[in-house]
C-alpha cells in the first residue's frame, strides 16, 4: 500500500477513539485490581451485565442508551459496594484470599455469564441511536459518533474521578487505602468503608463503560471475553493504580492495534498488543507509566 | 527429559518413606489395570468417549496443581499449553508421522520448553502479575496458530483416526488406554514432586516466597522446574485430543473451559495434595459428562459456576480438607 | 452390529453402576417411537442458530406425531446441548448410539458439530443427515452422508459463484475487488475459493486481509479497503463482525460499486432490524427470502408457526435462515422412512440418493457425496429499507433475489453509496 496521510492520520485518530473506550473500561479495574489488589477478572463481564441494564431500561422507557446507563450508575455503585461486602467477608477476611479470590471471581464470570444468555437467550443485543450513524470529519479525518461518546464519556469520567481522587478527602482516602491501609486507621478511618467505596466506584465505571460498549457494537452474554485480555494488559501497562497511567496505555493500546490493523494486517493486532505486554511484563515489570 | 530435572530433588525424598511409595505405586497400577479390564468387558463405546474426557481432566488439573497448588502460583492459560500440545500432534500428522507415543512425548518436550520459556519470562512477577501473564501468553499463541496455515490455521484440521485389530476394540479404546496411562503416570509423578525436596520447597514458596528465598531455598529454580513439568504435563494431555475430536480448530482448543476447568477442578478437590485434583476431576468431570446428556441446556455450565463458588465459600480447603477435617476432630 | 447391542443388554446394569450415565431404560412399548438423536448447540456462540433449528424440528415433530406419526409409530427427538464445542460430540453421539439406541441420527448446527460425529457414524455405518456443514463430506467421502446446505456439488466454489458472476455481469465490467475475511474455518474456505473463481476473469485482488475473532474497531480496515480503491467489495464474516463491517463501511463512506458477499449475520431477523437502512443496497448470500419467485409450499405456514415461538424463546424472529433448512431435512427423512416402510440405514440413504424431494425450500435431490445435486443459494441485493422495523422485511421488494435466474426477482443497483 502506498504511503497515504489519510490513511496514517484516520488510523492514529481510530486508534484514539477506540483506546478511549479501552481506557473506560479499564479505569473501573484499575480501582480494583491496583488500588484494592482484588483481581476481579469478571470485570469485563461486570461490563457486559452494565450493557445488559442499560439495554433494558433503554428499551423499555424509550430513552437515550447514555441517559439510561447515567440514571443507572447507582445502581451500579450499590452493586458494587455489597458485592465487596460478600467478598470480603467471604475472602479477604478470612487471609488466604489470593488463590481462592481469584477463582471465585472466575466462578463469578462463568455464573453471571450463564445466567445472563439464560435470561435473554444467544441473541446479541444492540440499541439504535440517530447519531451512531453519523460521523463528522475534520480535514482528511474521520470521527463517527459511535466512537466518540464512548470516549468523551471515557475523559468525562477519567477528569470526574481524578478530581474526586485529588481533592476531597474520601477520595484521598480511596487513593490510599491499596498503599497503606493503617495510615487511614490513625486518622480514624475505617479501611473497609473506603473499599467498599472504592470497589463501588469500579463497579460504577463499568455499568459505565457497558453502556459505551452498547454504542460501539452489539453485545451477547460472551462479549466480555473480548475484553478480559486487554483491561488487564492496559491496566498493567498502565503502572496499576495510576489513573492517568491507565489512560495513556490504553490510547497507546488502541493506537498499536489500529496501526498493525491498517498497515500489517488485522490479523496480528491482538498479537502485537499483547506482545508488548508481555515485553513490558519481563523488562519493566511495574509498568510503562509508573513513578 | 523431565526425570532429568526433577531427579536431582528426588534422592533426597524418597528414602523415607520407601515402603509407603511401593504400596502406593502397586495401588496405582492395580487400579489403572482394574479399569482397564472393567471398561473393557462392558466394551461400550460411551463408557470409553466419556471417561476419556473426565481422564483427560485427571491429567490437567494434576498439572496445574503441581503449579497452583504446591507453589501458589495461578495458571491461567492452562488451555494454551494443552492446544500447543494439541497442534503437536496435528504438526506430526500433517508431517507423515502419525505415531500417537511420539506425539505424546513431543507434546511434553514443546509443552515443557513452552512452560519454561513462560518461567523464565514471568516468574519474577508476583502471584497475579503471573496470572496475567499467562492469559495474555494464550492469545498470543492462539493468534499465531490462527494464522499458522500449515496446521490448518483458522480453517482447523482434519486428524483420520487409523484402524486397530487385535485385542482392543476399536481405536477409541485405545485413546482411552492412552488416557488412563497418562492420568495415572502424572498422578505418580505429583506425588513424586509433593513428597520430594522440590515439593517442600514449593510449599516453603506457596507459604512465603520471601522468607523462602531468604532461607536458602533457590525459588526460581524450583518454580522453573514446576512451570516446566506443569506445562509439559497439560501438553501431554492435549496430544491424543485430535484423534479424539477428529478435528481440531483453534478456537475450541483454546476454550476457556479447559482453564476454568483445569482450576476449578484443585479447588474442589483440595490443593495441597496428590489426591485432591483426581478428586476434584473425577467428581466435576463426572458431573459435567452427565449433567450434558441430562440437564443438557445452560443450567448445566450454571451448575459448574454454582459449584466452584459453593466450594470455595463452604470448604476452602476442597474435599480433601473436609475429609480431613473430620478425620481429625476427635484427636 | 445386532451382536455387539445384545452384548451391551447384558452389560447395562454395570453401566448404571458406573454412575457415569443415568440412562432410562428403554421399555419396549407397543408401538416404540422412532427416536430421532441429535446434538445440538443451546448454550455458547452458536446457540442462536442451534434453537432456531432446534424449534423447527420440533415443528415438524409435532405435525407428524398429530398425524398419527411414521410408518404407524410416533417420533421422537432425543437431544442433547453440545455447547457449541466440538469436544463434546463424541459422548454425546455414543450416548445417543450405545445407551439411548436412536433409530436414525442427525447433525448437530455446522462444522464444529459436525466434523467429530462422522467418524462415529461411518463407523456404525449410519444415515447421517448435517445441518449446515460446507464441504463435509470430501475426506471421507462417506455414501450415507445427506448435506442439507444449498451450495451445491462444489461447495467451496458454487458459494461465491453468484457473487462473481453477477459482478462480472455490471457494465462496465469491474477491475478490482477488494476482500475482508474473519479468522476461521468457513470465512477463509470460503475467500479460497473465491480466489479461484476469480481466475481468469481479470479483476486484480487489490486487498486480500483476514481480520480475528476479536476485533472491536472495523473502521482501520474499512479504511485499509477504502484506500485500495476496490470495485467491488466481498466480505465474509459472523454476525457481530458483520455489523462492525457494515457500520464501518457506511462511516467511512465506502464508495465501491457493488459491496457485500458471504457475510453471516444478515439472514438474521435481529440484524436485519438492528442494521436497518444500512444495508440498502448490500449484495449478500442467502438461502430463503420472502420473494413471490421463492413461495415454496408450505415454507409460509412453517414461518406462521416458528414465529411465535421464536419471540418466546427469544430466537431469530423471522427465521428465514436456519429453520427452513432444518425443517427441509425433517421433511425429507419424512419421505423417506414412508416410502422405505421401515428403519433401514441403507435403504434409506439408497432412496435419498435415488429420489427426488418436495420440501419447503423446493426440490431437493442430492449427489453421489450427498450435497445439493444442484446449488440453489440465492444472492440477495438489500433494497428500500426505510427504518429498523422488522416487519418491512417480510414484505416481498426489500431483499430483492438477484441470482439464480430461475429465482430472479430484480436487477443489481450500483452504485452502493447511492
């Protein structure tokens, strides 16, 4: 293929997009797996059962799919904050919560999964919004609205979060609650409240980014899989409890994979992008972006 | 090649308690042999198809014990290793040498050099780090044999299963033989490992990897050794598949049930011994046979979830925990 | 044969005892239904097209058990959920074989069910009528074997020859074709032999990538089309790919003349609805649309009765795809036990060879490997859809039949933007 700018500049801007939603739907596991350390490996899934409830309500109330998934967040958080109530009695508590957490989290995604195709059956699910059919360009660029909002959702939330993060005092707390949970005992915190807070927040960005994904494509009960490989590889790339660390290698991430589709083939993409995961893994372990 | 890794650990090991591995040795072969024999009266062809499969878990959920279970270290690309074992046998028959001992020891050789390479290259991570990483291994092998086109790339492959005489039945009973031969030498080899300095040391990683390394024992050597023999284990169980299938595509071997199975089975059976991945197989595989001729619909995969989650809120120990647990209350 | 099951007799109870199977004892009754066994994908990724062929099999098992049943005995599924995983066939067949003793066994939905049954039916030297299966048959060349897929004696070519030759046909003729395909078994089988149809016909293969399973974003490969500057576009793929693909080239515009192909997806009530105008002008493969050149016997009151079970099950809710297919072989085997007057195995794939058949989707009549004696897919160009109602696609017009001749309903619109 000859070199064309076009072509160069659409699959750079693509790349950023689609990383965008990468980025949404790794920030939710970066609360979890960095910050609290609980390998929630059912994450993607979380986000697939967030698509689900905002297909639902969307259907039925004739609502925006983006309005539905926002009315629905605290449902998401409430989810979420019980969810690690059970787990954490059930695991964390008892000590040895690595093996046995992990499986149960891989338990978690094979139920939720199951029961979600047994409640709506194999069919794959889609909402149809006017504007997921239109794109507008810039130049020789193109920027279909499907892969905008989910994006400008992912920096709506990433800027929310960073800001909860920086300057109110839970949110501190929240921030270093993975690092040094007795620091917060001293100043009359209980760590426990913060991480059932926290894991509420994670579950919250993905019902988040479940909506988002209903934008992009049509989802099924196993949709999540898709994904399972590449929040962990974004997150860990990422430098774990970094937010922006987590942005910036998910639009590395989206950048990568477009680019090798575009100019090496679509077929080696997941190779190349998990390949410097793996490369990152065995030369900088702590990630590209930590401190 | 996997005596010659393991040996040097063993000498140590196995002095004490000679008698009891003799006795265990016999027990082992006298039950493979009774099998056998049992299965090969009744003569169905079921019989030999749905043990195969529960056999075949036997196998893999050994291998990742000796990984998971006696080192602490979770697997989660259990099911790249068995399709790499897999594709050795479809390479070999697509190369003119359908011979299923050597492809079984090719497997094991490619399996073993894989999970090696895999040690190497992620062993320094800690406990969920490696997880990852071994997730992230099975969709980079998965996207190279898609496009690998000589062993049937995406458009998978077809593996004839060749004509037997003599004394067993039809081939399918071979491929059970092959199995049940399998399970039972990866069984003798876990307790070799579990019984062994190796073993112990595995423990001392599992317990506290860094109090371990502080005290002498050489933690990445050790756990080289059971990424090697783990993955060497789990290829070899994934060798015969093509002749079971008679067709292999990448993306069924490289399911996600053999990783969730390949765990889930350890957990429910108890993870610190020899006997609580057979258990956990016996049971779950057994289950998950019957369970798809009856219930046959998606309670059927529910019920494996259910049950996962069950066991490890109820009995994190497994089975053999509570067998122990009762055992030892009167004492 | 009738050996080896006395053998088994005998030996049942240590089965039972086994505790692998709990196996219902089968009570000779009066008149013994003629079990039909079948596996079948419920659950997994191809569960949708699985139920689909499931509900009209049971169509037809209620219809014949209504009228009194086959040759004075009712009949009767035995099925079982093969999860969409090839690894679990082999049980499920000898199950059906060894414990169960069905009368006649069918395939599963597609390759992956299909390929790791066949050894064991040639073994037990079985009937075996497939669902879905392209080009099965070609190993082993098995004389019992019954393809229900309208591609044809030359499956792997006759799926793209439509496509080809209808391109071939637009004035002025096309030079360059563009083609997309997903990683696996069907959609590469299927770009191979499009490669060799398009041999001599001088287009020139200016994009040629396989894109995998996992792809999220399809617009860098619409653009990599895009920018190739094809003719004439084929893609051939599975359904969510197929609305990725279908977005993806309406955003970027695709201005090609003639778009579509061997896509899976679009022969599907939910993707029809959901894509809606987008697929205006696409030409696409098909087995059965609701064109007058297409109005079989029979194929409306079958639809009548699948659709309200599909909107019960939540399964494909036109069901032009898999049902009519599915309920051809039913019809077929129908016949044939009527005709043979008993359960013969090779009488009666004597007759399926030998006969010609009414069903819903026409003539059937097969081939010495058991294919399509002649290919009958149709190739369907996408014409007035105005909104995502799933009605309109009920209405004759809206898939308009291109090719075969015989089925013509209209002609080709190019440009695809227009």
């Amino acid at each position: 293929m000859e070199p064309d700018l076009g072509l160069l500049l659409n699959a750079i801007v693509s790349g950023l997009l689609l990383g965008g939603f990468y980025a949404l739907a790794t920030m939710g596991l970066t609360i979890a797996f960095g910050m609290l350390d609980v390998v929630n490996i059912a994450h993607p899934t979380f986000i697939i059962l967030g698509a689900f409830a905002t297909y639902l309500l969307s259907m039925q109330t004739g609502l925006d799919p983006v309005l539905a998934c926002i009315i629905l967040l605290p449902l998401f958080f409430l989810f979420g904050r019980y969810f690690y109530d059970l787990y954490y009695r059930l695991f964390e508590r008892r000590g040895d919560s690595a093996i046995s957490g992990l499986a149960f989290f891989f338990g978690i995604l094979f139920v939720f999964e199951v029961s979600l195709s047994m409640l709506f059956g194999p069919e794959q699910r889609q909402i149809d919004v006017p504007y997921a059919w239109t794109s507008f360009s810039i130049g020789l660029v193109d920027f279909p609205l499907r892969m905008v909002v989910p994006c400008l959702l992912a920096l709506a939330a990433f800027a929310a979060i960073t800001a909860f993060f920086r300057f109110t005092f839970i949110g501190r707390a929240v921030a270093a609650v993975g690092q040094d949970e007795e620091a917060l005992r001293f100043v009359g915190i209980n760590p426990l409240r913060i991480k059932r807070l926290a894991f509420g927040l994670s579950l919250l960005m993905a019902g988040l980014a479940g909506g988002g994904l209903l934008l992009i494509q049509p989802v099924d009960p196993w949709s999540g899989h898709t994904f399972i490989g590449r929040v962990f590889a974004i997150c860990i790339l990422g430098g774990l409890a970094s937010m922006r660390g987590t942005l910036v290698a998910a639009l590395l991430f989206g950048v990568l994979e477009n680019m090798t589709a575009t100019y090496i083939g679509p077929a080696w993409s997941p190779a190349v992008a998990f390949g410097l995961l793996l490369l990152t893994l065995a030369v900088r372990p702590q990630g590209l972006f930590a401190r | 090649m996997l005596s010659e890794v393991i040996s040097p650990h063993l000498a140590a090991g196995r002095n004490p308690a000679l008698a009891g591995a003799r006795r265990f040795y016999a027990g082992v072969a006298a039950v493979t042999l009774g099998i056998f024999l049992a299965f090969h009266w009744v003569g169905s062809e079921y019989l030999w198809f749905s043990s195969y499969v529960v056999l075949q878990y036997v196998v893999l959920a050994t291998a990742w014990n000796i990984l998971g279970g006696y080192a602490g270290y979770v697997n989660f690309g259990s099911a790249a290793f068995f399709a790499v074992g897999s594709y050795t046998t479809v390479l070999l028959y697509k190369l003119g040498i359908p011979s299923l001992p050597l492809m079984i020891l090719a497997a094991g050789g490619v399996s073993g050099l894989l999970g090696l390479g895999m040690g190497y290259l992620t062993l320094r991570l800690r406990g969920a780090y490696f997880s990852i990483a071994t997730l992230c291994l099975a969709v980079l092998l998965q996207t190279i044999i898609t496009n690998w086109d000589f062993l049937g790339g995406s458009r998978g492959a077809y593996i004839i299963r060749p004509d037997v005489s003599g004394f067993f039945a039809s081939y399918v009973e071979v491929l059970f033989a092959v199995i049940l031969g399998l399970a039972a030498g990866s069984v003798c080899l876990a307790r070799i490992i579990e019984k062994s300095k190796l073993g112990y040391g595995l423990a001392a990683i599992r317990d506290d990897e860094i109090a371990a390394e502080a005290s002498g024992v050489p933690t990445l050597r050790l756990k080289l050794v059971a990424t090697t023999v783990s993955g060497a284990l789990m290829g070899m169980a994934g060798a015969p598949m093509p002749y079971y299938a008679t067709f292999v595509e990448p993306a069924s071997a490289f399911g996600l049930s053999y990783a969730v199975n390949a765990m889930a089975m350890p957990l429910i059976g108890g993870l610190k011994t020899w006997l609580g991945p057979v258990i956990g197989a016996l049971i779950l595989g057994s289950v998950q046979q019957v369970a798809t001729v009856t219930i046959s619909s998606a309670l059927n995969l529910l019920l494996v979830g259910l049950l996962l989650i069950a066991f490890l809120i109820l009995a994190p120990q497994g089975i053999m925990g509570l067998l122990r647990r009762r055992g030892g209350r009167p004492s | 044969m009738t050996q080896r099951f006395g053998k088994l007799a005998v030996r049942a109870g240590i089965l039972a005892t086994m505790a692998l199977t709990a196996l219902p004892a089968v009570i000779a009754q009066a008149a013994e239904p003629i079990k039909i066994g079948f596996s079948m994908a419920l659950t997994g990724g191809l569960a949708g097209n699985g139920k689909a062929a499931l509900a009209a099999m049971q169509i037809w098992e209620e219809e014949v058990n209504a009228k009194g049943g086959l040759i004075g005995r009712p009949v009767q599924l035995v099925y079982y959920d093969d999860q969409s995983s090839g690894a679990t066939v082999p049980g499920i067949y000898t199950k059906l074989l060894d414990v169960d003793k069905v009368d006649i066994v069918m395939s599963g939905y597609s390759t992956a069910a299909i390929a790791p049954a066949l050894p064991i039916v040639i073994q037990r030297k079985m009937l075996f009528q497939t669902l879905l299966g392209f080009n099965m048959n070609s190993e082993y060349k098995y004389d019992r074997y019954f393809s229900m897929i309208p591609a044809g004696p030359d499956a792997i070519h006759n799926f793209t020859k439509g496509f080809v030759e209808t391109a071939m046909a637009l004035d002025p003729k096309p030079k360059s074709i563009a083609i997309v395909a997903l990683d696996a078994e069907f959609p590469k089988r299927a770009a191979d032999g499009l490669k060799d149809n398009l041999k001599n016909t001088g287009m020139k293969i200016v994009y040629d990538r396989s894109y995998p399973p996992s792809t999220v974003d399809f617009l860098p490969v619409m653009r990599a089309v895009q920018a190739a500057k094809p003719d004439i576009v084929y893609m051939v793929s599975y359904p969510v790919d197929s609305a990725g693909l279908v977005r993806a080239a309406r955003e970027v515009g695709l201005n090609a003349r003639m778009v579509g192909g061997g896509m899976v997806g679009p022969q599907l009530g939910t993707f029809k609805a959901a894509m809606g105008p987008a697929l205006n002008n696409m030409v696409i493969w098909d087995t059965y649309v609701p064109e007058k050149t297409l109005n079989f016997p029979g194929i409306d009151q079958l639809l009548a009765k699948y659709q309200p079970v599909a909107a019960k099950l939540g399964i494909d809710p036109l069901g032009f795809y898999v049902p009519p297919l599915a309920y051809t072989n039913m019809q077929i085997l129908e016949q044939a036990i009527t005709a043979v007057g008993k359960i013969d195995q090779g009488a009666l794939a004597d007759y399926m060879h030998k006969h010609t058949f009414k069903t819903v989707l026409g003539d059937v009549k097969f081939d010495k490997y058991g294919e399509w004696a002649e290919e009958r897919l149709i190739l369907v160009q996408y014409r007035g859809i105005k909104d995502n109602n799933i009605e309109q696609f009920k209405q004759p017009g809206t898939q308009v039949i291109l090719y075969p001749k015989q089925f013509k309903s209209g002609d080709i619109v190019t440009p695809f933007n227009k």
